[in-house]
C-alpha cells in the first residue's frame, strides 16, 4: 500500500493530467462538460482555418496597414460576452471575483497578447500563408519547453523529439528561404516577417502556460471568459495607440481609395473582409482559452500545430501557394512532430489506466483484509461473552 500511495502522490505532483485522462476522468466526465469541450474545439478549428486565410487575402487585394490587423486579432471581443450571458451564473455581477492582483495580470497577459498580434500581422504580409503556418507550428516546440519551466509538465523522450522536428521545421524553411518566399518581396523582407512569426510563435507559446497556471485557481468557465474580454481589451486599447502613433489610420485611408493602390475588390469587401476576421479571431480566441481551461495549455497548443498543418494546405487551395521540396518536407516534419506527440499522450494514458486499476485492486485486497480480521475480532468477542 505505501508503494502504491506513494504513486499516488507522485501523479499528483505531476501537474494536471493529459487531455486523455480527463476526456474520462474530472471536469468531462459530465455531458455538460464534453459538450463544452466539443464547442471550444469547434471554435478553434474554425477560427483557426478562417482567420488566418482572412488576414491573408487582406493583404493579397491590397491592404496595407499592419496595425489595422492588429486590431482586427482583438477588438471583436465583446463577442466574449455572449458565453457569460448564457451561462448558468449570468445572474451573478460581471467581473464580480476579481482581484486586483488578477486585474493587472489579465492587463499585463493581453498587453503581451497584443504585441504577438502585431508580429502576426507583419509576418502574414511578407509570408505565404503556407510559410507562417509551418513556422507558427514552432510553438507547440516552445509550449513543451514553457511547460516544463512553468507548469512542471513532464518532459519524456517523445516530447523531446517532437521539439527536435518542430526545430529542424523552422530551419529547413530559413534556409530554403530562396524558393518559399512570395515573388516581390526581397530577402530582406521574407527574414523580417521570418523573424516576426517565429517571435509570434514564442509568445503565444508563453501565452498558454501562463494563462493556463492563471486558471488554476478557477472553477467556472465565465469566469475564464471575463478574463479574455479584460486580455483582449488591453490588446484592442494597445493596437489603437499603435494606429494612432504609428500611421495607422492613414494606411486605412490609403486602404479605402482604391484608385491610389489601395484594397482592390471595393470597401464593400473591404469592410467584410475586416469584420468577417475580426469575428473568426474572437471564434480562435474563445476556443484557444476554453482548451486550456478544459484540459491543459499543452494540449491547446497541439492542437492549434495540427489546425496549422491543414493551413499549409488550405494556402496552397485558396491562394496557390507553391508548395516546393522545402514545404513538403517541413510538413512532414510538422506532422511526425504531431503524431510523436498523440503516441505518447496514448502511451501516457494507458499507463495511468493500469495504474488506477492497480490501485483500486489494491483498495480492494485491503478492504478484504480488514474485513476478515473484523470478523475475527468479532467471533472472539462472542464466544468470550458466552462464557
């Protein structure tokens, strides 16, 4: 027993458990609950696919201004609102459980929010979205690493090795920068927006764990949700004094005169294609944040690598992106990253499975045990008060 208590104990100390663990076990094993992880994957994959091709047919008809789709990844977050209102504790005061402490960080996370927003932005101009996509499938290498510091997630041989392809990903298409580039754009500006995803990739990759560890204190998907609406608010705010410092609004301008080189397809397009991503953003962003208060911020990541592999492809359909030697082989790096990952969260969960089994078999054989030496206890009891 104290071999197995002491597994036990071990488990715990692992952190939270893998999201085959709690598909089964904890928060999902209520229909509630795994209907709600059912609709935050849904809103991932959606707004994954769907924002990204948005941000870059923007660019692909003439749209210029970076800090514009800076502030199209934050400012529909009033759309947040919506899942606290139809919530279960909607009658309950908005922002009613915060702290100050939690104020500052939900403003100090969306801050920093904001600033992996406006490296996307300048990424997506000068890349394919083929290329961004391969290079933003770092983070889940960078969301390992963060992990391990962070959440004391356990590092194994598999993850290990799912960092050295994602790595050895993000090289290949740095030195095959020639052949993956856009016809256009020079070297200078394909290492600059090379640069900006990966510096992109880093900070969404810091992002998870850090929010992740924010919510372990909670108990209550609102409650997730009103953080989102402060984080993405302190982005909205970020990006506008970047539009009004930086230029902004005069690349808006520019953008709206078609005539001086500005969006090709009309304002009518021009202002759907903003809101269309705007909201596809808020779709990622909620399911981004429900993953990873559901199951874990690792497991968020994964998936947002996988959604990034089927960009590679959905850049290719929509825009003909050249997929060349390079591409076909980082993909495939991507992709055995990926699966390395899923095999060792199944090898992970079977382990926990014969451990939970061993351990009720345990309970089990002690019970038993205590049982008969009761009833033992108790026929010595009678037969001496016979006497």
């Amino acid at each position: 027993m104290e071999v197995q208590e002491s597994r036990v104990a071990a488990g715990r100390q692992q952190g939270r458990p893998s999201l085959m663990a709690k598909m089964y076990r904890g928060v999902s094993d209520r229909s509630g609950d795994r209907l709600l992880l059912a609709i935050n994957y849904g809103l991932l994959l959606v707004g994954t696919l769907s924002s990204s091709i948005l941000l870059r047919f923007y660019y692909i008809h003439g749209g210029s201004s970076r800090w514009l789709t800076t502030l199209i990844q934050s400012s529909a977050f009033p759309i947040l609102l919506l899942p606290i209102f139809f919530s279960s504790n909607a009658s309950s005061h908005l922002f009613s459980t915060f702290t100050p402490k939690l104020l500052l960080l939900c403003v100090s996370i969306g801050l920093l929010n904001g600033v992996n927003n406006l490296l996307i932005s300048w990424g997506i101009s000068y890349l394919p979205l083929s290329t961004s996509s391969l290079i933003l499938s770092s983070q889940l290498a960078f969301t390992l690493l963060l992990s391990v510091l962070l959440v004391r997630q356990t590092i194994t041989f598999i993850n290990l090795n799912c960092v050295i392809l994602l790595t050895l990903n993000a090289i290949l298409l740095a030195v095959g920068s020639d052949s993956v580039r856009l016809d256009g754009t020079t070297k200078l500006q394909f290492f600059k927006g090379f640069f900006a995803t990966l510096g992109a990739s880093l900070l969404f990759a810091l992002y998870l764990p850090l929010v992740q560890l924010v919510y372990q204190g909670l108990s209550k998907y609102k409650t997730v949700m009103e953080m989102q609406v402060i984080m993405q608010a302190s982005a909205t705010v970020f990006a506008l004094m970047g539009m009004m410092a930086g230029g902004g609004v005069a690349e808006v301008r520019k953008d709206m005169r078609k005539e001086r080189g500005g969006f090709d397809l009309g304002l009518r397009v021009y202002w759907g294609t903003v809101a269309a991503t705007a909201v596809c953003w808020q779709m990622c962003i909620m399911g981004t944040a429900g993953l990873v208060f559901l199951t874990s911020s690792l497991n968020s990541g994964v998936c947002m690598t996988a959604l990034l592999s089927l960009n590679v492809l959905g850049g290719g359909v929509v825009f003909g992106d050249a997929f060349g030697a390079e591409k076909a082989v980082s993909l495939v790096l991507c992709l055995w990253a990926f699966s390395s990952y899923l095999y060792g969260e199944y090898r992970s969960r079977e382990r926990e499975v014969e451990d939970h089994e061993e351990c009720e078999e345990m309970v089990r054989l002690g019970s038993e045990s205590t049982g008969d030496a009761d009833g033992g206890e108790g026929d010595g009891q009678h037969d001496g008060s016979l006497v």
